[in-house]
C-alpha cells in the first residue's frame, strides 16, 4: 500500500508537465490515469524484485550455478552450501571455490636484482674451453611469491614459490617450492605443522630474504654446510615458553624425509667443492620415490633469549643419505644475536659429518672398464678437487658479522622524505671462513675464506640497496674446480612486496 500511494503522488506530480493534456481531462479521467500508471509501475517492481530473489537463491543454494561472483567481496550469504563432489554444474565449477566468495589468501613477496665484478674470470658462461669464466654480470637472481592464508582462527596456511635466475628458460634456473605447509595452534607451548617445511638448522635458513641480509651474498657455512636453503617434506612441533621474567624458549622439532647423499651411480654427493648442498632433498632425482632408503631424518633447534635483543641457539640435523647402507649425515650448528641499540652482533657456526663418505657403498658402478669398486674401497679422486685425495666426512666453518645503523643528521634535513623515520644506513663487516675436507690434512683444497665490506641504505625497512667489496684469500673458480685468491665488488637491490 505504501508503494502504492508513493507511486501514485510522483505520477500526479507530473501531470503539470504536461499542461495541455491535463487541461482537457475529467477528474475521473485523471483517476483513472493514475491508477494505470501505478499499477504498470507496481507490475515492473515485482518483476524486478522476484529476478534478484531467483538469482540469490540459486547462489546461495549451489556454488556452482549462477552468476560468477566478484573476487575480493565479502561473502554474499551467511549460509552459503558448501563446495562438495555432489555440486551441481559445469564450466562455472571452477570459479566454485571458498576462497573467491570468501578471500583468505594474501599474496606478496620478494625479489632481488645484482651486479658483479670479479677480478677474476670466474663468473660461469657456460661455454667451457671457448670462454671459461667472465668477470662482470647483471643476474635477477630470485622471484619469490609467498602465499599465505588464515583458513580459520586455529588453522594457517603459508608457502613460497623461489625462481632463481629466472631469465633461463632451459639452463640452470631453479623453480621449486621453498616451503608449503599447514599449522593448526593448539596453543603458544604447542602447534602442530606439515607440509614442505624450513629445516630449522641453524638461524639463516629460517630468515635468508634477500631484503632481511644487510650483504648480498649468504654466508659460506651457510651455503655450503647448512645448504640454505634446506626445506624437506614432513611434520612436527613448535612452540615458545617463558621461563622467568623477561626470558623466552622457542623451540622447533620435525620428522623429514632424509637426504640423498650419492648419485645413481653410488658416487657422494657430498663433495669438497659443494659441500652438502646437493644433498637436499630437492637437488634429488624425480624417479627416486623421494625417499631413498624408507628413511627419515630428524631435526630440531632450541633458542634462548635472556632478554631483548639476545638469542642464544643450538640446532642438529640427522639422517640417513645411502641407498644401500647406513651412511647418515649429521649437522650440527650454533647461532647467536646480540643487539645493542645501534650495534648487531650475528653469527653461526656449523660441523658436518658425512660417515663414510669416502668410502664405496654397496651397489655402485664406480669403476673403469665396467668394473665396480668393491663397496667399502676408498674413493680415491672422487668428489674431491686432489686427484689423489678423497671425498670428505668431517667439516666445518663460521661466520662472524658486525652491523652498526646510522643515519646522519644532515641528511635527514636535506630531504626528510627520503631519509626521515623508517629509512637507515647500515655499515657492515663479516669474516667467513670454512674447511670443507677436514680428513685431507696437510692440504687446503676445502678451505675457503672471505672478508666483506659492505654499506647499504634502506628507504624503507622492506627495501634495500646493498653495495659491498669481498676480498677473498681462499676462494673457488667453478669453471675449472680450482683454488684462487681472488676480490670482487658486488651491488644489488632487493625488496619485498
């Protein structure tokens, strides 16, 4: 009835527009007007109204039919049926997911971009003979998408897709999955977490964002002893305690798949130029089963922190590497932070044992001629830059790194956009030094050591530019296997988002 009398007063109100008309109608006639044109008006209201009930309904009542809905709206029914194999439809099941009616997900990331000389032709070229090794180059070194979602209030999601050298189509860039998992928290102490996830052997496989480090290059032990980053597939626990007033526990222990320690035809992948770096689990063969002995590897790390602004941890890692015998790999690593306003102290130390490396295992095809080594022959020559060395079990290595954060006064008055709240300088100094053949006494072809420079200025915390010199006694020229003494200057940018 309302309706009615509303639409009744607007025809009335414009019967003046039209003078000549109303000047030659009846007072019935007029009446008569109005209520045809209410009663057309009423008629296209209710066919209006009962299209959107019609359209709500079938949304609301399957997933799958109806109009496609807008990513990024908040969920149009407080009932809605859920997605099921019983839904009903076709080519618009696809767009028949919680997440499009309901988005959870959140998508960001990170990226980095460097330039390089060396004073030495190291820089790998792929060409071999013809040219081995060039001294300068640009490298969009990683592209890296993190998805993360908050399916419920107990239950997360996170994941990071890493593609290295991303420019290659064929050659050596790297596109895997970094870590995928789901956490459902029971409680602070106690969470549960499976999927793909960060071993948590030391503190730089946890935290290796290139925006994160104030150098561009990871640490050595880092790369080569604790092989960041290290990712596995399994499951387990973590959680934090409060033991007396200011002190906090963090604690993280998983159950993995193991490494593959040797090739398919039995030779270590565990080696005095790579260290155990091509023994993760995603540097394994696909046809694998991706376990190569029913195996499993455990790992764990403990952190302490007396107050803010200390960390104290220790971490292991154990598992199985052969195939065909028991071989395990064991690392076992140390990490600290020391933070004194504008002062980080940061480091790690790590200790490898790969037990019977050097030695044949059951099974292989090493040999010449087509004969193979009796298992538990030395491998002499094999893994090892000494040809009359052998391929190593025990090794080593630290980094040491000093931070000091600054911003100078005058700067900050030149141009406070840019150099104002939240943006900062930071010089930076670290001694890396590794041994990755301690058994080869008397010999340095495991060793590697560096000394870097750096100053990077960030705009914004999330942002960084790097600039750094490495001067390096002992280093490794990949093209040729060979120990060199060699320096190289290295700028970079890198940036979430």
């Amino acid at each position: 009835m309302k309706i009615r009398s509303i639409l009744g007063a607007l025809v009335i109100m414009s019967l003046p527009a039209m003078p000549v008309l109303a000047e030659n109608l009846t007072p019935e006639d007029i009446k008569k007007l109005v209520d045809e044109a209410v009663e057309k008006r009423l008629q296209e209201h209710e066919r209006r109204e009962g299209t959107t009930e019609r359209r709500e309904g079938s949304a609301a009542a399957e997933p799958g039919i109806g109009s496609l809905p807008d990513v990024g709206k908040e969920r149009r029914a407080d009932q809605q049926q859920p997605l099921s194999f019983g839904t009903s439809g076709s080519g618009r099941l696809v767009y028949a997911k919680p997440f499009v009616s309901f988005p959870k997900a959140i998508v960001g990331g990170y990226f980095d971009l460097q330039y390089r000389t060396h004073r030495k032709p190291v820089l790998e070229t792929g060409y071999g003979d013809l040219s081995p090794g060039t001294t300068n180059g640009f490298d969009q070194q990683r592209f890296v998408p993190f998805i993360y979602a908050d399916i419920t209030e107990h239950v997360k999601f996170a994941s990071e897709l890493e593609i290295e050298h991303g420019i290659r189509a064929i050659s050596d860039n790297e596109i895997s999955l970094e870590f995928a998992h789901i956490d459902y928290l029971i409680d602070e102490k106690v969470n549960l977490r499976g999927g793909i996830v960060l071993i948590p052997l030391g503190k730089f496989n946890l935290l290796h964002d290139s925006p994160l480090n104030d150098l561009t290059d990871r640490p050595i032990v880092s790369r080569l002893i604790i092989p960041s980053t290290m990712a596995e597939t399994g499951a387990g626990l973590y959680g934090t305690f409060y033991p007396g007033r200011t002190g906090k526990l963090d604690y993280e222990v998983y159950v993995t798949t193991g490494p593959c320690g040797y090739r398919d035809t039995g030779a270590p992948r565990v080696t005095e130029t790579d260290g155990t770096k091509n023994s993760r689990q995603r540097k394994c063969l696909s046809d694998d089963g991706l376990d190569i002995n029913n195996g499993k590897a455990v790992s764990g790390r403990l952190a302490y922190s007396p107050m803010l602004g200390v960390e104290v941890a220790g971490s292991g890692y154990f598992g199985n590497q052969s195939p065909s015998s028991y071989n395990p790999l064991s690392i076992f690593a140390v990490d600290w932070t020391l933070q004194k306003g504008p002062f980080e102290l940061i480091g790690e130390a790590a200790w490898a044992h790969a037990r019977n490396n050097s030695r044949a295992i059951p099974g292989n095809t090493l040999g010449t001629g087509g004969s193979q080594i009796t298992p538990g022959s030395l491998l002499t020559g094999i893994g090892t830059l000494n040809p009359l060395g052998l391929p190593p079990e025990r090794m080593q290595g630290f980094y040491i790194q000093g931070n000091y954060h600054f911003m100078p006064s005058f700067l900050t008055k030149l141009s406070p956009k840019r150099f104002g709240e939240g943006s900062t300088f930071t010089a930076v100094i670290r001694y890396d030094r590794v041994n990755l053949n301690l058994g080869n006494k008397g010999e340095n072809g495991g060793e590697l050591e560096q000394i870097s420079f750096g100053l990077n200025y960030r705009p914004v915390e999330d942002a960084v530019i790097k600039m750094s010199y490495q001067y390096m006694p002992k280093s490794l020229n990949p093209n040729n296997d060979q120990r060199i003494h060699d320096s190289a200057f290295v700028v970079s940018v890198a940036s979430y988002f």
